[in-house]
C-alpha cells in the first residue's frame, strides 16, 4: 500500500508537471488584457509601463517558467519563512495578482475559509443526509419513501443551483424572510448571537448545494445498497440467525460503502468547482468568487494559479479514493 | 418399523408461491416429508424442481415478497416455524438448523476475515464473548480440516480456496451444533477431488456430532454414496421417497428411472448428469391439476392428463416410512422396473 501510494505520487508529479503547461498556455491564448479596467484616459505610455511593471510583457514561456519557480520554490519557502522566522525565500518575488497586486496566496488565504465554511459545509450535510436516505430506501426499494427518495434525487440532479438557488431565495428571504438574502462575509462569529446569524445566512447555499450532492450521493448509496442485497453473502448472514439490523447495516453496508467512499472522496474537488455559481449568486465572497473577478479582470497569474490549484485538488482526491478503496477492501493489493 | 423415536424434523403440506408480475409460480406443491435424528436425507432433481426453495422455506431464507408460503407445518421438535415469530425464527437460524449454500465463492462476506464470521452466529446465539468464540472459531477451522486454523482467522475469503471456503462454510454452520445441516448442493461447485474431500468430511462429521443431514444434489452418484433415504423432486413435488438401497433397487417412477439411466460411473465425468432426459422442466404456474411429468413421461395414459397422482406407499409401511410414488402408472416389479 505504503509503495503504490509512493508510486502514485511519483506519477503524479509529471501528471501536474503537463496540466500546468496546459493551463498556462489556454489561459494565455484567452483574449483581453490586465488594462481592460483601467480607465481608457490613461494615456499609452503608462499603460506600456503598467504593463512592463506587472512583467505581462514578456513572452509565456518565461512567465510560464517564472511561475514555476514561484509556486514550487517562492511560495512554499515564504510559507515556511513564515512559520518558523527563517529567510528561505530571500525576498524573492512571489506571484502576484495583476489586479490588485497583492501576492495571489495572501488572496487565496484570505477566500478560502469562506468556502470551506459555506461548500463544506454544504457537502457535508449533503452526505450526511445522502447516506441514510440512500440506505433505506435500498432496503424498503418501491415503498412510498424510495419514491419520495426518487423524486427528490431527480430534482437534485436535473435542477441546476443558480436555478434552486434563485427559487430558494424567493421563497425563504424575498416570501418568508427567514434568512438575509446576501451574505455578509465579514460578520465575525464571537458569540452566540452571532453564530446564529452566521447559521442563518449559511442555510440557503447550504440548501442549494448539499440538496444537488445529496441527491448524487443518496443514488449511489441507494443502487450499491441493491447490487448488495442480493448477493449470496447476505443470505448466508441470514442463515446464520443475524437480525436484519446486523444484516443491513453490517454485512450489506460495509460492502456497499466501497465505491461510495470513492465516490464522496472524488466529489470532494468539486466542492470548489461547485462554489463558483452558488458563492456568485448568494454573495459569498470565497474562492469562486475570486475566481470569476480575476477572469473579468484577465488577472491570469490569479486564474493559472487557481485554475492549477483546482487541478491539484483533483489529483490528490483521484489517489485518496484509491488508497481509500484499498484500505476498505481486502481483495485488493496494489503490490 | 417399531417405536421409532419423533423425528427431529417434520414438513407436512408445504406450499410456497412466488407473486411474479408475470403471475404466480408455484415452486412447491403439498411436499411433506421427516427428518430422523441422525440420518442423512438425499435431495435430487434437475434444475428448478423446487429442492432449495422447499428448503429456505423451511426456515424462512426466501425474499417475501415474491415468496409467500401458502400452506403447512414444519415441525423443529415442538415448534412449528412457520408459525413462530420473526425473532424466534432467527433464533432457531444458525444455531438449530444450519444451512451451506452452493457457491462458496460468493457465500462468505468478502471484506470481513473468517475469524469475525465464525464467531458472529457463536456470539450471538451461544451468547460467547470474543475470546471465547475466537478460541471456538480455531476449533471449527480444525475441526473442518484447515490447516493451521489459528494463524488463518484473519484471513479473508478470497485467500482461501474453493474447497477451503466450503470448509470454513460448513464450520459456521455447524458453529453452533444445529440439530439440523442443510446442504445445498454444497459441492456441485467444486472440481471432483475437492468433491470428494468434502464428501469425506460429512461423512465423517455425521458420525462424530450425530446431526440430522439434508443434502441436496444433482448427483445421484453422491445420494449412493452418502444418504441414508433419498427424495426426489419433479415439478416443486416429491414424486418418489424411499431408503436409498430401495430406490437403487426397485425405482417405481419414470422420472426416477430416467434419472439412474443418466449416471455414469460413481467417479465418472458429472457433465453428462440430467440432460439425457428429454424436454424441460415445467414452470408450474398454478397448482398442478395433472402428472407434472406427463410431456416427458414414455408411459402417460389419459388419466395422467386429469389427475395430480398422490403418493402412495408400495411396501405396505406408512407412507414417508418406507418406499413411496406418486405415479398411476406405478407400482411396477423390481424387474420391469429396470426394463
Ligand atoms: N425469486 C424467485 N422468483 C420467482 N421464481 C422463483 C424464485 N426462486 C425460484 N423460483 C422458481 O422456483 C422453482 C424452483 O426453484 P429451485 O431454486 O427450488 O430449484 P432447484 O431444484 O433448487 O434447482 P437447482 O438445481 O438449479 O438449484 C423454479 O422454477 C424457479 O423458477
Ligand atoms: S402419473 Fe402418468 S405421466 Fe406421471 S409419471 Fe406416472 S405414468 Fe408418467
Ligand atoms: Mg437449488
């Protein structure tokens, strides 16, 4: 296990090595310009010097190349600097956002606890509510619940969030008023008072997300659960006198939670993908959101990084599922 | 026969339906037979003449629905299971009466170890704690013939052979010395050496625990060799019961006698085993109001298309105790019974 994991991610690195190049490269091919929000009053030559300062004149191979060495190299050691009062990045220019100028990770570090708390959130309680309603409605298959299941899962599924999420804030802010319809990112949580106001204007994209993973995951659940209940296994836990409890939620369960760990693990990089169009429509000023700004601003040094953290976050979860799948079942050996 | 002792197990009228949305199958038709304490009782028939769906009847092993059973007793010394409530019947699964399955290869739970699913029907019906059914649990693997029992309960199924796995099978099956073991067709998977192996190990087991057996098979090659009495099914019925010796012998129904044309040599090659006989099997669809053998059967006369045959005895002793048919056309002569 220990070696396949090594080996995996001995094959990653050139893997991320091409993605890298890859997104560079579309990401520069992408027309429009950092000065596209600078005002057109501002004569030719600042523009040209702006330009020449932001290092956006020079050819992608070189920034390419630059890029590389601040992520790999700048970025790891100022985070290391950081911790422990060391120089090993010597002052070394780290990537900075053609927009705002500010280093893209102080950005990203900024953004990034909104998102876990919103999506994260989200995905969780999606799971949380997947997993049981995917469960029974295996077990009662074409009872009333696993109809109602059914509906709800096809409505997750085929609904798109920006619509859910529109109808959403229709109904509970704009109809019943029970929760702020944009969110507030810098309410701080001190106290109680505050956390519930923080719970409250996380119930509607909580809502909207985890409804289209839980209808996902609760399918998967369900049809894994079936292809289980009726292997010869569970007959066999039968025989031996096993109340239907130990059956179900043991013998059955334990097998049919395989490829759904997989799939949760695998689902967990679109937690950021997700965040995109839900942060945008409820306000939520996390990763997504800095994503899209950087796009309408041609900031491309903030977008590849994104664009490459994201692809990161896939390969990473790609191998957790693996060793996940590994670990929760024995007939597989990886060496 | 004088003052035999009551059996350990008696089925009388056992009738189980499946609701299909294409209609009904009537699996098994009015099957009544007893089990005597210690003997082993041969199941055959072909393909989907009801042996294991009578059998999971027995002890509720059916998916209901589709399964429904419609009528009969079964008789585990006083308790009739068809009448006791769900947790009663668990109480009795695995622990009075255990069951081996076909196919060892899909029968064990592949990601827990043999250690944890010997021990589950020890803990929960003998009440035994972990260390206890751990050190009953290496008995069991010794018992069935596993070397090194103890350093292998950690081991997972797919480490264990074919032969291996129907060991460790029939060791949680006898885990917690059943009254009743019911084996279907618990070799019919495996290649001939390990068959025989596996027949060895019954055999050899009967006489050191003493249970009643069921055993079910294609095989007649197999009844010969091991059971005491042997059952055949046609058509979800018991068409002709009898002690083995007898229906060797002296078989009365022409299913029967079709069947021992069918097998080769007690050793031969199993492939060619039942489909000698010409045509299929019937799908009973509705309770059989005629021979359900009557398309196959070279002897059919008219009265076979009107009326269901019952069984009857042909030795004189009570029925289900000795030599019985269901057949108009029997009972014939031991001579022109072999013609
Ligand atoms: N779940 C089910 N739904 C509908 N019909 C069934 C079901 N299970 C069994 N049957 C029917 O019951 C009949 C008897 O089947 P059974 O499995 O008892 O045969 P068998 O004698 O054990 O055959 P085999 O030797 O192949 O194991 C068959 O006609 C089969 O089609
Ligand atoms: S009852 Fe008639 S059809 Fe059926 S087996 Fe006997 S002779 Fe053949
Ligand atoms: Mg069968």
């Amino acid at each position: 296990m220990l070696t396949f994991t090594l080996r995996r991610l001995l094959l990653a690195i050139p893997t991320l090595f091409v993605i890298s190049l890859v997104i560079f490269l579309l990401v520069d091919l992408a027309p429009g310009s950092p000065m596209s929000e600078i005002p057109l009053t501002v004569p030719p030559e600042v523009r040209k010097k702006m330009i020449e300062a932001l290092g956006a004149d020079q050819p992608v191979m070189v920034r390419y190349v630059l890029w590389l060495r601040q992520f790999f190299w700048v970025e790891p050691a100022t985070l290391f600097d950081g911790w422990f009062g060391t120089n090993l990045a010597g002052g070394e220019q780290r990537i900075l956002s053609w927009q705002s100028r500010a280093p893209v990770f102080t950005i990203i570090g900024q953004r990034i606890p909104q998102t876990l708390t919103v999506i994260g959130t989200a995905y969780l309680v999606g799971v949380l509510i997947a997993l049981p309603i995917g469960i029974y409605s295996a077990y009662r298959q074409y009872s009333l619940f696993d109809q109602l299941g059914t509906l709800f899962a096809m409505i997750g599924f085929s609904v798109p969030t920006f619509f859910s999420g529109t109808l959403i804030i229709i109904i509970f802010a704009v109809t019943l008023g029970w929760f702020p319809t944009k969110y507030d990112t810098n309410l701080a949580v001190t106290d109680w008072p505050s956390f519930l106001q923080q719970l409250r204007q996380m119930a509607m994209p909580v809502m909207t997300l985890g409804l289209a993973n839980a209808a996902v995951i609760s399918r998967y659940m369900r049809s894994s659960m079936l292809d289980n209940m009726t292997m010869d296994y569970v007959r066999t836990a039968r025989a031996k006198g096993m109340s239907e409890r130990v059956v179900v939620l043991k013998h059955v369960l334990r097998n049919s939670m395989i490829p759904v760990v997989t799939v949760i693990a695998l689902g967990i990089p679109s937690i950021f993908g997700g965040a995109i169009i839900t942060e945008n429509l409820f306000g939520v000023n996390g990763i997504g959101a800095a994503l899209i700004g950087a796009i309408h601003a041609s900031d491309l040094p903030m977008v590849q990084t994104l664009a490459f953290i994201f692809a990161v976050l896939i390969v990473t979860f790609n191998l957790i599922a693996d060793v996940l799948y590994g670990l929760l079942d024995p007939r597989i050996r990886y060496d | 026969m004088p003052d035999r002792a009551a059996p350990v197990l008696d089925v009388r009228g056992l009738k189980t339906v499946f609701r299909t949305r294409g209609g009904e199958i009537h699996a098994v038709n009015d099957v009544s037979f007893h089990l005597e304490r210690g003997e082993l009782l041969g199941v055959v028939g072909e393909s989907g003449s009801g042996k294991s769906v009578t059998m999971m009847s027995l002890i509720g092993l059916l998916p209901s629905p589709p399964a429904e059973i419609r009528a009969g007793t079964v008789m585990l010394g006083e308790q009739d299971l068809l009448k006791i409530s769900a947790d009663q019947l668990r109480a009795v699964r695995g622990a009075r009466v255990g069951f081996i399955f076909q196919d060892p290869m899909t029968s064990l739970n592949p990601v827990f170890n043999v250690g944890f699913q010997i021990a589950e029907p020890l803990r929960r019906h003998m009440g035994m704690t972990k260390a206890q059914a751990a050190k009953r649990a290496v008995e069991l693997l010794e018992l069935v013939g596993i070397p090194d029992a103890a350093k292998r309960l950690g081991d997972y199924p797919h480490q264990f052979s074919g032969g291996m796995r129907q060991r460790v099978m029939i060791a949680i099956a006898l885990a917690c010395d059943p009254d009743v073991l019911i084996a279907d067709e618990p070799t019919t998977a495996l290649d001939v050496t390990i068959q025989a192996q596996i027949l060895e190990l019954v055999k050899e087991l009967r006489v050191k625990l003493g249970m009643a057996i069921i055993w079910i098979t294609h095989d007649l090659g197999v009844i010969a060799a091991i059971a005491d009495r042997v059952m055949v099914m046609y058509g979800g019925q018991i068409v002709e019961q009898a002690p083995v010796k007898d229906l060797f012998a002296n078989p009365q129904h022409p299913y029967t006698r079709a069947l021992l044309k069918t097998i080769p040599s007690l050793t031969g090659a199993r492939e060619a085993r039942l489909q000698v006989i010409e045509g299929q099997p019937p799908i009973m669809t509705a309770a059989p109001t005629a021979c359900a053998f009557r398309a196959r059967c070279g002897h059919a006369f008219d009265r076979c298309e009107v009326d269901n045959p019952k069984r009857h005895a042909i030795d004189g002793v009570a029925l289900g105790q000795g030599h019985d048919v269901a057949c108009h056309w029997a009972p014939v002569t031991a001579e022109a019974a072999h013609a």
